[in-house]
C-alpha cells in the first residue's frame, strides 16, 4: 500500500509498505482522509532523530472499517470512524476516570500513550490498524473534516472544555495563533460560550481569516497588544488565554493579558520558557492564575466534539490534497502558505 514514511533526519518520503494485519482488539482501516501536523512538520525539520525511523506518519485519521478481529464488538465492516490519538489501556486508574491522556499503562510521567503516526505507524496511508477502543464513530461527516477533528479540534476543545469555569457569559478568551487549531478555537468558543473572543496572531492572513468570527483581532507583535488586549477585555485581563503557539514571546504575552484567577492553557509546542515568581510584588502573574500545559484530549471530549460538528456550527479552512501531492502539503504548511489545516484526502 501507499504511505507517507518518517525515514530518518530530514527524510519524509511517499512509500511503498506491505498492508498491515489485524491483531486481536484491533480493526483495519480503509483511510479516507489524514491530516497534516505542524508537529509532522517539526519531525521533518528536526536534525534529532524524535521518532522511530519508518513509522507511517499521521495521527488525524478517518476512515472506514475495512476488516475486525474476530473479538471486536460494538464496530462492524463499513462503519466511518476516526481515531482518537491517544491509544491508553482503558482499565487503570486514569484510564477510568476518563483521563486517557494520563494513562498509567501505555504511557510514563514524561510521556503519552502510545500515538498513531508518532510512536506507532499511523494514518497517512491507504490502511491503518487502529485498536477498537480508540474509535468515535462518525458518520455523515466530510470525512476531511471529520479527519481534523482528532487534533486540530480536540486539542482547543479540551482547553476550553476544561475551563468552564472561566470561560461564563461576560468573561473574555484570548487565542494566540490563528493556524488550524486556532480556528477551530474561535469557532468552539462561539459555539460553546458566551465569552468575548480576542485572537491574536503575527499574520494579517491568519487574522483576517477569522475576523468576521471573533469580538477583536490584533497583530501580537504589535507595541501596545497586551494593553488593546486588556482594554478590549474590561480592563482587568482575559480570563481565558490558549497558547497555541508556545514560544517565550508568546507566553510573556499570556501572562501579560491574564486575568485574576484566569487560566493559561499552552498546547503549543515552540521551546518556550516560562520564569514562575512567587515574591509578594510579583509582576510575572496575577493572583489565582493557573497555566497548564494540556495533552491531545479525552475519549470523551472526542465524542462531545464530535456531536457538536454534526450541528454544522463549526466552520475552519481545509486546504485539501491528493496522495500524490501530500508531500506538497507538508512543503505548504512549513512554508507558512496554509490558513487553516491541511489535510490528505484518499482518492
Ligand atoms: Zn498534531
Ligand atoms: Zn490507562
């Protein structure tokens, strides 16, 4: 079968790989459609080797069941589905309480569960073998949207599901970076709150992209950003601010623009340092600030999210590619080109 290969340093290539077989628990998927990761990018650009060479890359996956293990339940041939990245045990403790992006079993204190197109052979790529537990099914979905939805959309709706508290009528939530998952953002908050929405990005492209969809937009290089921020947000700081960026521009930033007892969320992934200060006249963080950094999302956030693209309320950019040009994709996304996410669609 075809598929997009991690090789090693620098070596991301359309291959040839034999078609894989399904073990117990598990089912084969006819991929429909893949996206593609800036995280897929960074494997490329990195000169470490971060994953194992010849892993199938691709952890945003939909498609439609192709063949299951005489043991699965609950899933038969042809159902459409999509992958939830995060492959845990589903029996510990974590697991249990609905945190499989903590699980005790497949994953350790510094790292996640196991991850399709990271640390396992994943999505890009006419088949994939996927265990049952890790399907949400999906039908009657645009299986390209449908394959965004495992990271693009899950990643900001985790955030902005887990801080509920935060994000109530008359707050205000700040996005820094409008790429793929930064659109989703806006259209989570609209669709999920009544929060006044501020994006922030470095691009006019990307701003422009949305400005029809949020409250305020701002160049996040500018002067005077965390003060239009605060401005724009009462006065006192956004009480909601997901960094989807990461850098140390962009969490100084965050920090600037947070409110009292706001919550920063940084799935962003740019090497940035944040200095935490505990003096009684610090001025790095206001009071009852929390900043977390959250990982992928939960079985449940999956499904949730999934409901509530049936509604048809969410709208983001999806800058579509064959197989033959999903190569093209990765040159796209690396050479900042794409306003929205990119995704691989299988002829
Ligand atoms: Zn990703
Ligand atoms: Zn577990």
């Amino acid at each position: 079968m075809r598929a997009i290969q991690y090789l090693g340093i620098g070596d991301v290539a359309a291959t040839e790989v034999e078609r894989p077989t399904v073990a117990a628990g598990h089912v084969l998927l006819r991929v429909t459609a893949a996206g593609v990761c800036q995280t897929d990018i960074h494997f490329r650009a990195s000169g470490e080797q971060m994953i194992p060479g010849g892993i199938v890359l691709g952890h945003e996956i939909a498609g439609i069941i192709a063949e299951c293990a005489p043991d699965v339940q609950g899933f038969v041939v042809g159902d459409q589905v999509i992958v939830h990245p995060v492959w845990s045990c589903g029996a510990c403790r974590q697991c249990i309480a609905g945190r499989e992006n903590a699980c005790l079993n497949t994953g350790g204190r510094m790292f996640p569960a196991a991850t399709p197109g990271v640390s396992i052979d994943g999505g890009l790529a006419d088949f994939v073998t996927v265990p049952v537990s890790a399907l949400v099914p999906a039908d009657g979905l645009d299986p390209a949207f449908a394959a965004v939805l495992p990271d693009a959309g899950l990643v900001p709706y985790h955030s902005i599901n887990a801080a509920k508290d935060q994000l109530r009528p008359g707050s205000a939530a700040v996005v820094i970076g409008i790429g793929g998952l930064g659109q989703f953002a806006v259209e989570l908050l609209r669709a999920m709150t009544g929060a006044t929405i501020i994006a922030l990005d470095i691009k006019d492209e990307a701003l422009a992209a949305v400005k029809d969809r949020v409250d305020h937009v701002f160049r996040s290089d500018d002067r005077d950003v965390a003060s239009k921020v605060t401005d724009s947000a009462g006065g006192h700081g956004a009480d909601f601010v997901l960094d989807l960026v990461g850098n140390n521009a962009t969490l100084k930033l965050a920090s600037s623009i947070v409110a009292p007892y706001g919550a920063i969320r940084v799935p962003g992934l740019s090497d940035g340092v944040f200095e935490f200060e505990t003096s009684q006249t610090s001025t790095s963080l206001p009071w009852g600030v929390s900043l977390t950094r959250p990982y992928s999302g939960t079985h449940q956030d999956l499904h949730e999210l999934v409901a509530l693209a049936r509604t048809g309320r969410i709208n983001v950019n999806l800058e579509r590619y064959t197989f033959e040009n999903a190569l093209r994709a990765f040159d796209d996304l690396e050479a900042g080109k794409i306003t929205g996410r990119a995704v691989v669609v299988m002829e």
